[in-house]
C-alpha cells in the first residue's frame, strides 16, 4: 500500500457520533459534500475520515456511487491501513478461533465484525475461501492475499468472489484460485462429523458455519427419531442428526447437486442406509409429505434468507410462516420443531410471533425451549446490528 497521503473525507457536524460509538459505516448523506465532493473520488480509494472540524477519526475507504459511501478500516492514525496491520488483525481473529475449536474449521474472518469490512475467509483445514464483498477491499486484494498466506500458509486459497451483492458495489463477478490446486470439495470437521464442502459451486462459501454450535444442539434431540431437514443444502442438520441417532432421516432441497452431496457426506459418516433425500420445492414437498400422511419428531426449517431487504418484509414474513405451520402439520404429538432465519430484517421476536402464529392457525402451542445464534467465530459488533443476523427457535411443538 502506498505511503502517500491520503485524501480527506469529511463528516457533516454531528454525524462523527456513530463513528466515535464503534460504526464502521458512513452513510452517503453525513458527508460534507461541499468540502468534499463525492465525484473527487475512485471507487475502493482510500482516504483519512475526519469529524466537521477536521479531526481525523481514522482511515477509511470509500465508493461515492453506493448508499454507505465509506467504511472505515482503521482508527486513530497512528499508523496506516498497512500490510502489516492487516497481519495484526489476521492473528488478532486467529487467537479467538484458536481459542474454541479443536479443528482449523471454522469462520476465520467475519468483515465488519473483526474489524475488516468487505472480507469474508472461511477456513477448511488448509484450504482459505476468501469473498472480499467491496471495492476497497477488491482494492486492498493483493495485500490481504499475501498476508493470509503469510499469517495462515495454507496450501489453497480460493476467491469466491461471485456473490451478488458485488454488483452494489460495481465489481465484477469471479471466481478465481490464487494458491495451490482447487478441488470441488473441501473436508472439515464440525461436531464430530465429517462433510466435504461445495467450495467452488456450492453457496457462499461452500459451508454454513455459522450454524454450527445450534447443529450441536441439534444432535442431542436426535437419537431414536424420525428426522425431517427441510433446505438441507449439503447435510449440515440432517447427516448430523443420523450421527447423533436418529433412526431416518429425509433430506429435502431443490438442487440435485446438494442432495448428491448429502449422500455422499452421508456415506463419509457411515449413515447412509439412514439418509433419504427428496429434491423439489419445500413448499410443495413438504404439502406432498401431509398428503402422504408422513409423521416426524423433529424437524428443522432453515431456509435462504426470505427478506433480503425492507421492503421484502411482508412477503418474507409471510413465508416464514407459511413454512413453519407445514412443518407443525408433519410433526408427531410433541415433536421438536426448529425455527431459524438469517435475515438481518426479521429480528427473533417476530420470528417467533410468526411462528407462533402458524400454531395457532392449526390448533397447536408452541413450547419454546431453548433460543440459538451464529457461532463465536461470528462474533457481533455491539453498535452494528447488521453483524447479528442468525437466529434459531428450539420449541416443542403440542396438540391443543
């Protein structure tokens, strides 16, 4: 990164106070536009962030055609945005994951949450798949590339850079490996359990860890039951429940490509005279299930992000139920339903309200007995509710 002087953004007066409060984010309207017009500005550069009376808050980096305009990747100026820096938040994020996983398998670098917006390292033993979701941090690549590998020395890496949110940020869309020999599948280890990720096609990064410790919980409702795994993906709940005991397990989601990747992590555990797929549309499989009279005692309903902005809230809510009364409907007296979202814009209390609506509607009560979150290593920024998004509803679901 170059040692020249970075130019200045400046904030409108008052609009530093977020900033000061632990945000990272600066929103296109609190800048002083007039001191500092937007259109000076390139995509991804980066500049010192200064409060209405030229006070330097930090460095930041900046794209003046998106909503939040700037993000700020360093406080103070006691040093800049350096190679070495980012080294010091690599290992920085290093010591909490060491801390509490047994196994290298884990989120290594959460964006905002540790500190380094716009870049997301999921790691799989020896294997980093890195998203860097900004134009400052597709602008930083070759720094964090090389300290990654300095930091971590894994024998791949590969950039999933194909996520859609790119397109916000006038970025193209690729996927690209910049280390060692890149197989499809990626083995880790979660709970006990063996998988083998979809790195170079599968979603996001190939694997959910961020469900890890509810999948933990999971495991021990499992044994003796009939297991329903509703957007399965790749296995994540349902392989780990037919480790955990279950007597069957069904699997259901609508790639073929994922359902082949449940039978095949289900044979990695020796479970797969357990495990069942079923590809279609959830909807409609689970109302073929009902039609066909099947019964289970547990199920898990952890879909795609049904609001995926604001103004999806109506309609995603609405799903959200929807799904949630279908499972109620296939559940034996006292089944265990699990409730999850990952949509930022459904807090847990109306996760809840809708879930409990669904009960009603169909003459059951819900028995909430335990509440579930994103793992440790993705840590949340206490002023930034954007980095807190996972939720999970454990409840007992009871015959009116």
């Amino acid at each position: 990164m170059s040692d020249a002087k970075y130019p200045v953004l400046k904030l409108k007066k008052n609009e530093d106070r977020r900033i000061r409060n632990g945000h990272l984010w600066v929103y296109s309207n609190e800048i002083d536009t007039t001191a500092t017009p937007l259109k000076d500005y390139e995509p991804g550069q980066m500049c010192l962030l200064t409060d209405s009376a030229d006070k330097a808050l930090g460095y930041a980096y900046i794209n003046p055609g998106t909503l939040i305009a700037a993000r700020l990747i360093k406080r103070g100026t006691d040093g800049e945005p350096s190679r070495s820096y980012l080294k010091k938040k690599f290992r920085s994020a290093l010591a909490l994951r060491e801390q509490l996983y047994a196994e290298p398998c884990y989120r290594l670098i959460f964006g905002e949450a540790d500190g380094l917006p716009g870049l997301v390292v999921d790691r799989f033993y020896d294997i980093l798949v890195v998203q860097l979701t900004t134009a400052g941090m597709e602008a930083m690549k070759q720094d964090v590339l090389e300290m990654l590998d300095a930091v971590f020395e894994p024998v791949t890496i590969l950039l999933r850079n194909d996520a859609s949110s790119r397109k916000a940020e006038g970025l193209d869309l690729y996927v690209e490996t910049v280390k060692g020999n890149v197989a499809e599948l990626a083995r880790l280890s979660e709970n006990g359990v063996l998988f083998d990720a979809l790195i170079t096609q599968g979603q996001k990064t190939g694997w959910f860890y961020d469900q890890a410790m509810n999948r933990q919980r999971f495991m021990q409702y499992a044994k003796g039951k009939r297991v329903l795994d509703v957007f399965s993906y790749i296995g994540g709940w349902g392989v780990s429940a037919a480790v955990a005991g279950a007597t069957d397990v069904y699997c259901v989601d609508a790639s073929e490509k994922a359902l082949d990747a449940v039978h095949h992590n289900a044979g990695l555990n020796n479970v797969a005279d357990i495990v069942a797929t079923i590809q279609g549309d959830a909807f409609e499989v689970l109302k073929n299930l009902r039609a066909e009279n099947e019964k289970f005692d547990l199920i898990v309903v952890d879909p795609p992000a049904f609001i995926k902005k604001k103004k999806d809230y109506k309609a995603g809510s609405q799903a959200y139920k929807r799904i949630n009364q279908m499972a109620m409907q296939l559940l034996n007296p006292d089944g265990i339903l699990v409730s999850c979202s990952c949509s930022h814009h459904m807090p847990r209390a109306d996760l809840v309200r809708m879930a409990n609506e669904a009960a009603r509607h169909v003459d059951r009560s819900m028995q909430i007995i335990e509440w579930g979150g994103q793992g440790p290593d993705h840590p949340i920024n206490p002023v930034m509710p954007e980095t807190e998004y996972l939720k999970a509803v454990f409840s007992r679901i009871q015959r009116i």
